[in-house]
C-alpha cells in the first residue's frame, strides 16, 4: 500500500495536469450545452468499423509520441540529457520502412500498393536496426567521447531527414509516396473486424515488454546509478558507458516503433514532415512526467502521462477551432503554466503551506481542549 501511495505521489503532477485539461472540458461541454468532446460512437465505411470521438483520437494519436517518450526517459535518465534527433532518425526508420516493403525498388513509383506480409516484417525489422544503429552513432558522442547529448544529437538533427530523403529518392525515385493498402491501413488505422485502433495495441505492447524488461533485469536501478552518480556506480561494478549505450539502443527501438505507427496511418509519406517536432514533444512528456531531466531516477508512468497530456491540450484546441498559426502560442503558454506549477519551488511553497495550515489546526484544537 505504501508503495502505490509513493508511486502515485510521484505521479501528482502530470495526473493533475491531465485532469485539469478534462475538468476544463467538462465544463466547456456544460457551457455550450454540447458533449461532443466525450463523445464515443462508431463509424462505419468500406474499411469497417472504427471508434470515433475526441477521446479516442487523443489515445490514437498519442501513440507514437507515448512510444517515443519511453525511449527518451531512458536516455534523460541515464546521460542527463536529452536526445533532439528523434524525430530526424524516425523520419530515417520510416524511410527504410517504405523501402522495404516495395520489393521492386528499381522502379519509380508514387503510391504502394500490393503488400505482402514478409515485406512488412523485413521493413519493420530494418527500420529498427536503422534507428538503433543512427542512435547508437549519438550513443558513441555521449558515452565514449562524453559530449553533452543535446550537442552530440545536434548532427543528426540537422542532417537526418536529408539523409531519410536521399535513401527514399534512391531507392523509389521519389521524395514523398502515397500509402494505398490494405495490410498499411491495418497496421495504421485498424484490423478489418476490430474497432479498436491497432496503435493503441502498441502502446500496450511496448509498454508490457518495458515493464517485462525492467521487472526481470537489473537495467532500472544501473540507470538510475549512472544517472545519479557515475563515478559510485562505476565503483559498485557498473559500466556506465554500457549502461548510455544500451539506452541509446532501447531509444532507437523506439523511434523505429513510433515512425511505424506515424508513416502508416499517414495517406502520405514525407521525410520532411514526418515526426516534426516530436523531439520537442518528447522532451516536454518527460518533464511534464516529473522526471529529472539532469537523469537519475525516473518514471515511465509519468512519462507516459505527459504525452497524453500534451495531446490532449492540441486536441482540445482544434475542438475550439484554434488556427494553426495561433495553436503554437496557446500551446505554450499551458505548458509554462503546467511546468512552473510543478517546478521545485511551488512545490515546496505548497508542502510549506499545508504545514503551516496543519500547525494552525492543531493549535486551534489544542484550544479547545484546554
């Protein structure tokens, strides 16, 4: 008992960060008399049937930035710092993804039709050796020559989707293809028979073998070390160099998963747009998850949160119609709210508070009984 109360203590900040953006909703929907953002029904089209409704497409889109934010904690935790090629080395991972799946790759083509299976698994299985071997390229920058990992991503950044641009264009002879199939739609959208988007199965899977992961190894707590204090934990027998590049490489597993997740619910594949600005994202889901940015202990849970959170806060704006150029503006103002109101110093006027306000009931009933 004690330890579901520590865990969901230290998951206050993003629970009530997500709660406040659903409370304000609520009462939005009271106010204009219309429940459309609680609404859930089925639509049904010559694809099948498919859950609609704001509160799906929160859970659906959110998948490739909650699968993302997993990867990122792990590599915050470990080097202290955080990973801003994500999104370049997905558009990378999804690039190959396509090519992959395409087996006749001499031929200029626009738009992929006739999947098969076996092409699909080898697209999924190069795109995440693609990714882990570009993260890994970070990992080597942090680990070995110890640059600070904002600076050491930096190159990949910069350079990412025109390396992801160069592989599609050489391969099909294009720069953006269209995605028309079935077993595409299936992977992106959902499974001919179940109304449920097939991203959210993802999430639950990355997530499971995560959990799996840190429930049957060591790997939490050597994070956790390393991220705290290297020299301790290279003095209790721990490689701290091992420890970031094995972050780096459950990072790229990610980034793969997630670009998968992206590229095929897309009707259009672009280098350039795909995963833009998920970096920035991801980051923001791992602090609003109250994790330490500078690393150490951290909490996928939290993490996990934040991305439903910040999702959350974009789908809320397009339901009140906020163009795309002022969403930016709104965005950012929430998140400064959501961050400041979590950051050490409220929350320690508040701890402060609630004793001050606990030393004044006492007296109080001290009083009374005398």
């Amino acid at each position: 008992m004690k330890k579901i109360k520590n865990s969901l203590g230290a998951l206050t900040m993003p629970l009530v960060a997500l709660g406040v953006l659903l409370l304000f909703n609520l009462i939005r929907c009271i106010v204009t008399g219309s429940w459309s953002f609680y609404e859930i029904s089925i639509a049904t089209d010559e694809k099948g049937s498919v859950l609609t409704g704001n509160l799906i497409s929160i859970i659906d889109s959110a998948s490739a930035l909650v699968i993302l934010a997993m990867g990122m904690t792990l590599v915050t935790a470990a080097c202290g710092g955080q990973d801003i090629s994500v999104g370049a080395v997905g558009a990378i991972a999804g690039a190959f993804f396509v090519i992959m799946m395409h087996p006749q790759k001499e031929v200029q083509m626009s738009t992929l039709t006739s999947v098969a299976w076996p092409n699909v698994i080898l697209g999924v299985v190069v795109a995440i050796i693609a990714a882990v071997i570009f993260c890994l390229f970070n990992g080597v920058l942090v680990a070995y020559f110890k640059i600070q990992p904002m600076i050491a991503t930096l190159i990949l950044f910069s350079c990412g989707r025109s390396i992801a641009y160069y592989f599609l264009y050489q391969a099909l002879g294009v720069g953006s293809i269209k995605l028309d199939d079935p077993i595409i739609f299936a992977i992106g959208k959902t499974i001919p028979g179940v109304p449920i988007p097939t991203s959210i199965f993802v999430v639950i899977l990355v997530g499971l073998l995560m959990w799996l992961i840190f429930k049957r190894t060591n790997l939490r707590l050597y994070t956790q070390a390393v991220g705290i204090n290297q020299k301790a934990a290279q003095l209790n027998g721990i490689n701290p160099v091992m420890v970031k590049l094995l972050s780096f490489v459950m990072l790229g597993v990610c980034v793969a998963v997630a670009a998968i997740v992206k590229s095929t619910s897309l009707s259009t594949l672009t280098t350039k747009s795909l995963m833009d600005s998920f970096e920035m994202d991801a980051i923001l889901a791992v602090a609003i998850g109250a994790n330490n940015l500078g690393g150490g202990k951290f909490r996928l849970g939290g993490s996990i949160l934040g991305a439903y959170t910040i999702q959350t806060l974009t789908t809320t704006l397009n339901a009140m119609e906020v163009s795309s150029d002022s969403m930016k503006f709104y965005k950012a103002i929430v998140i400064i709210v959501i961050m400041v109101a979590g950051s050490p110093v409220v929350r320690n006027w508040i701890v402060s508070l609630g004793n001050k306000i606990k030393m004044t009931t006492r007296a109080a009933r001290v009083k009374e009984v005398e």
